[in-house]
C-alpha cells in the first residue's frame, strides 16, 4: 500500500471506529458484531505500524493500552477537588434549603440534581480539542497522573467534537467499572476458585492504579462526567455547561433533572431510590447543586465543602433471609472468622449469599441460631452484615450456636487470649491456611512485592510440598514452576525475575513482610528505623522494643517472642543467605518540608481528604513522624470522625493537642 492510500485509510477507520465507540458507550446500540470491530481495530493497528508517521494522538488504537508505568507522578490540582457535606433525611435536605434561601436572601433560584456514582473521582484537561492529562482526586490538592490508563477509556474522548469548546479546560468526573464487568470477572475467579474482587468502586480503583495499561483497557472501564472548569468559559449556569459537555462528546449520564423548588428535589430523589438499582453503575446516592454560577459565587465555600452543593445519601438497604449455616475461616495469623450462609438475598443490586460475623461475641450478642431469619443489611462498599433476627420466625426447635473449640483445617485446640474477642489456632507451622497466608503476605506489594505469584499458584506449590514458608520460594527453580499445570516458558521466567527482584527490597518491607503478629507496615518502619539492622533487632529485650514510640506493650511482647522461636530463627538465617535485605540503608523518603520536623504525629478516626496511609506518607514528607499509639511523647493528634472515646479520653489526660484535619492541611500548606 502507498504512503497516500495508507492515510487515507487510517482516516477512514479511525473515524469510523470512533463513530462505532460512540454508538456502543454513549448511546446503548451497536451496528456491527463485535467480531467486525475488532477486524477493524486490528487493521488500524497493524497500518499505523507500518506508516508511524500517520498515527495520530487521537488515534482509537490507544484505547487498546500497552504503557508500562512504573510510578505516577503527583500533580497539584489546578482547581482543589472538594468533597460533598452529607445528609441522610429530608428533614436534612430542608435545612439546606433553608440556609440557601436565607444566604440568597430572597433570590430566585433553582437546583440541579444528579445521581451519586460510586466511582473514581478523575479530573480530565483538554488542552486544543485533545486529551491532555487525567490526574486522580488524591487528597482534593494533589493526585496521581494517570493519563495513560485514562486513555483506555473508551467513552472518554480523545478528541472533541466541534470547535466551540476553550482551548484549555478541565472535565471532573467518575470512572467506574460497570456491575456487568464486575460481575464477569467475579464469576471467572469464582471459576477459578480464586477471591473474589469486594466491589466495583474498589476494583476500579485499583485498576486506574495498574502499570500495565493493556490491563486496564481489557477492564473496560467507563466514566460519567459532571463538571465543566474552566477560565471564560462564558457560561452562567451548571444545565448550559452540561448541555456543552454532550455537544462536545463526553458521556453525561442522562439522569440529570433541573429542579425549581425543593418539592421537585425531593420527588426525584424518591423517584430514583429504586430506579438506580437498574443502572449499569453502583450509586449511593443524589448530588444537589445550586445551578446557577453566580449565586455559587455568593454561597461560597466552607473548609471543607462548597456551601451551595449537598449530596443526600440513600440508607443501607436491608431485607429478610435465611441462616443456612455458620463455618469457619483461618486467616494467615491463626485468627477464626465466622462467616454466615444464606439463602440468597438481593441487596443494593447484588446477590448477597454470606455475611461475616466477626467473631463469638457477635454471635451471642445477636443470639444467633442456625435456621433463624435473619435482617442482612448492605449499603454501598459496605460489606453485608447482619443486623438482627426475626425472633418471630425462629424455630422451635432451636438451638443457640455452640462457637467451635478446634481448627476447622488442622483440628488444633483454640486459643483465646485474655481481653480479645477472637480465637486463634496455635499450629502456625502445620495449619495449611496459616502457612499459605503467610506466604501470600509475604510476596504483597507492600511486603516483598513479588506480583508474578497469586494465591492459585501457591496453593499448588503448596500441593507439591514446595513451599512451607516463604524462605522456599528462593529455591524454586525453573523446572519446579515448569512443571506446575498451565504453566508455559515466560510465566515461569516471569515468576523467577520477580522473586529474585524482591531481594532488593528494603529491610523494613522484609519485616513487615515477615508477618509477625500484631506488626503492621508502619510499626516495620519504625523498627527498622530504630534498630537498623536484623541482628540488633533479634538481641533486643522487651523494654528496648516498648520504648519505641508507636511501638506497645503487646506489639512488642509479640515481636521478642518472634525472635526468641526456633523455626523462625532458621527461617530468617535462609533468608539472609539468599541475599535479602537485613539493613535499613537512609531514607529515600521524598522531602517536600520541614514544617512538621521533629514531630510525633497520630491519626484517628475517619478523614474527608486522607486516607490512613495518605496521611503517614504526608506527615513523613513534611518531616514529621508518624506513630500509632497515643503516649506522653506525643506532640499532636490529627482528630477525624468517629475517633475512639477511650483514645481521646487518654489524650485529653494527657493533655495532648488535638487538631482538626483542614488545620493539619494549613500547616501543610
């Protein structure tokens, strides 16, 4: 084919594909099989690689991904990413609109109503018509680029219709993972006899996250944009930016509805209660804004939330089931999870066939019994629990749960300890879920992040006799991984370059990453930053270990009895022997200030703009230290809701300062 003939071809298919694309994610319909859109796509591929120079950067074969991304930069939001006061009641929602009318002072004003999408909060640039950046919400001042996954898209437009739009805007929107997606890959797993993903608002958010962005795009994620930003933008209300929006091409979910009276909003927030369940998205709930611009103006904004916006959350939705029957889980710590069987019950668009009942306590303080009809409640990302039982409907013949006294997988005797609500089995070497737990975390990517290996394949090199432990995945060779089922050439080289790869992550990952009781990610940092060294730590007495701030009296109990065992002993020399990490090197933590040096920090309860982890890195970049007890050392509490009553009361004895999360955020700043 001729350089001539070749463009006009990639032109052809590029428009025709982007037509068919448009059709499929904005409209609901198709006009051709599958099979023909993939012929066309695969042409399109296979032409732009013999004629690069056509290629253009709106071009529909980058839906398909293949950018490897090893880390996101952080970008700072141009516009900060708000969050949304809440409210559960109409009673709530009038209050609001009382506050308006009085800060409106008798202006006429109008609402617009949205459905609140249970997605990925994304912030998209357009710069000249073209897709330029799509930056995550992060803490609502900075997120992650992740424009390359954003690509893969396939309602997000690479390039906009028309010609009126700004040479330089950004779209807010949600990504999400549609309940059909979600459900077919879960019913693959299920297959597989793999875990299953906990819902689509996460497994979207770990897939925006993925290196690989040919994974993504095999995800099939979709997005719903909400708001136009924007310089100029010439618009005086948010109906004109959403009506410009579609003209431009992107997916607005058509759920949208002018309101002019607070009649009107509460009619379609009942209207959509039970509507929203046969959407192809989670939602949890009705976005309420003011519409017009320049009355937004004049609201204004709190720390926290835009004052002319409110979003009514939906109550957790509940129904009527059968308990079939209680089993036993063993976690990779020895701890015993009761989990309740069902008699399937559809829930907030799902069927729900099990709760967790955490642990005895739960079950006698709910009085359950096998054969009860139980009340399950699920709401959002909320895992189904059970919340009461209809004692109307017990059966006589009854019997009060009998919580069990031995491993359910190794037949040990159970051990409860003083002042714990859960039971544990002792056999940490010889249970089989405990020993296959401990491995899988040991290779997570928090631990020693060897991500070529998941749960079937340990399982199976468990089978063989293998693996016992984590130190035996370091002498696996290629003809023991070779010979497993399914396993081919580069799938077994892949899981070799990663075990060998983990040997270069740092000490306080491999201690984390040993697993030992009550020692989680932050409390490896610090012991790692304390004592410097393995063998430092393995001499170090009680008193030594609890002096450590965030370090307590059970958590350091834990970590001398770990290193006064025998086996683990010998586990730990292998582990040397092979190359691992046993000292800290310094810090390569980023600096971003020194505005919090020489602080010990602390976070409790529940946060608008940080997640727990957010705000350990945040405090470290900004030269503080995190820890996660409260002790006189302390220097200052990042109060969140729903902190613990017992933990501030020890505080406020203390007289520990405690400071909001938007002070933490100014002295950031």
């Amino acid at each position: 084919m001729q350089p001539k003939e070749a463009k006009q071809r990639i032109e052809e298919l590029s428009a025709l594909i982007q037509h068919h694309n448009h059709l499929y994610y904005q409209e609901s319909r198709s006009e051709i099989s599958d099979f023909e859109f993939d012929q066309r796509m695969n042409e399109l591929i296979a032409l732009e690689e013999a004629f690069p120079e056509f290629k253009s950067k709106d071009s529909p074969s980058q839906r398909v991904g293949g950018t490897i991304t090893k880390n996101f930069d952080t970008v700072v939001h141009r516009y900060p990413m708000l969050s949304l006061g809440n409210t559960y009641s109409t009673e709530e929602l009038t209050a609001f609109d009382t506050r308006i009318k009085k800060a409106l002072k008798e202006q006429a004003y109008a609402y617009f109503c949205e459905l609140k999408f249970d997605g990925v909060a994304i912030s998209i640039t357009y710069k000249n018509g073209y897709l330029e950046r799509a930056v995550t919400r992060g803490d609502g001042t900075r997120g992650d680029d992740i424009t390359h996954n954003a690509r893969t898209i396939r309602s997000l437009p690479l390039k906009l219709k028309g010609s009126d739009y700004p040479d330089d805007f950004e779209v807010r929107g949600e990504v999400f993972m549609p309940r059909e997606v979600f459900n077919a890959i879960n019913q693959e797993k299920e297959e597989k006899g793999e875990a299953l993903l906990a819902n689509p608002r996460n497994t979207a958010s770990g897939t925006l996250k993925m290196q690989d962005s040919s994974i993504v795009a095999s995800r099939k994620l979709d997005c719903y944009l909400y708001a136009l930003m924007g310089e100029d933008l010439n618009l005086a209300t948010h109906a004109e930016a959403m009506k410009k929006l579609e003209q431009w091409g992107f997916n607005v979910s058509p759920t949208y509805k002018q309101c002019d009276t607070l009649d009107e909003v509460l009619d379609y927030v009942a209207d959509w209660e039970m509507k929203r369940l046969e959407l192809p998205v989670e939602t949890d709930g009705i976005v309420v804004k003011i519409n017009d611009y320049a009355q937004r103006e004049m609201l204004g904004f709190t720390a926290k939330n835009p004052r002319w916006a409110i979003s009514y959350k939906y109550k957790a939705e509940s129904g009527a089931t059968k308990l079939n029957s209680i089993v036993y889980q063993v976690g990779r710590t020895g701890a015993i999870t009761p989990v309740a069987n069902l008699a399937p019950v559809p829930l907030a668009g799902t069927i729900v066939k099990r709760a967790s009942l955490h642990n005895a306590n739960e079950i006698q303080r709910l009085d359950l019994r096998e054969g009860d009809t139980v009340f399950v409640e699920k709401g959002g990302e909320i895992i189904p629990k059970i919340t009461g039982v209809d004692l109307n409907k017990r059966p006589k013949d009854s019997k009060t749960v009998a919580y069990i006294s031995h491993c359910p997988e190794c037949n040990t005797p159970l051990q409860r300890n003083e002042g714990e609500a859960v039971h544990y089995c002792p056999n940490s070497k010889g249970c089989p879920p405990q020993i296959k737990g401990r491995i899988q975390h040991f290779i997570h990517r928090k631990a020693m992040d060897i991500d070529s290996i998941g749960e079937k394949t340990i399982d199976a090199l468990y089978q063989k006799k293998l693996v016992h432990g984590p130190a035996d995945l370091y002498v696996l060779t290629f003809e023991d991984i070779f010979a497993l089922d399914g396993f081919k050439e580069r799938a077994t080289e892949k899981i070799l370059k990663g075990i060998e790869a983990s040997k270069k992550q740092p000490f306080s990952k491999l201690l984390f990453a040993l697993g030992i009781r009550h020692t989680g990610e932050t409390a490896a940092r610090l012991l790692a930053e304390h004592f410097k060294n393995m063998d430092t730590l393995k001499a170090a007495s009680i008193e030594t270990i609890a002096d450590i701030d965030g370090i307590g009296d059970i958590m350091a109990q834990s970590i001398f009895d770990y290193f006064r065992d025998e086996e683990n002993l010998k586990d730990i020399d292998r582990l040397q022997a092979y190359g691992l990490q046993f000292e800290e090197k310094p810090s390569e933590h980023k600096q971003l200030s020194k505005k919090l040096e020489g602080m010990k920090i602390l976070a409790s309860g529940s946060f608008e703009h940080f997640k727990r982890d957010d705000i350990i890195k945040v405090v470290e970049e900004h030269g503080g230290m995190y820890v996660k007890s409260v002790s006189k050392s302390l220097d200052l509490i990042i109060e969140g809701a729903d902190m613990g009553p017992s933990k501030k009361s020890k505080a406020e004895k203390m007289g520990i300062k405690m400071i909001t999360e938007d002070d933490f955020i100014k002295m950031i700043s």
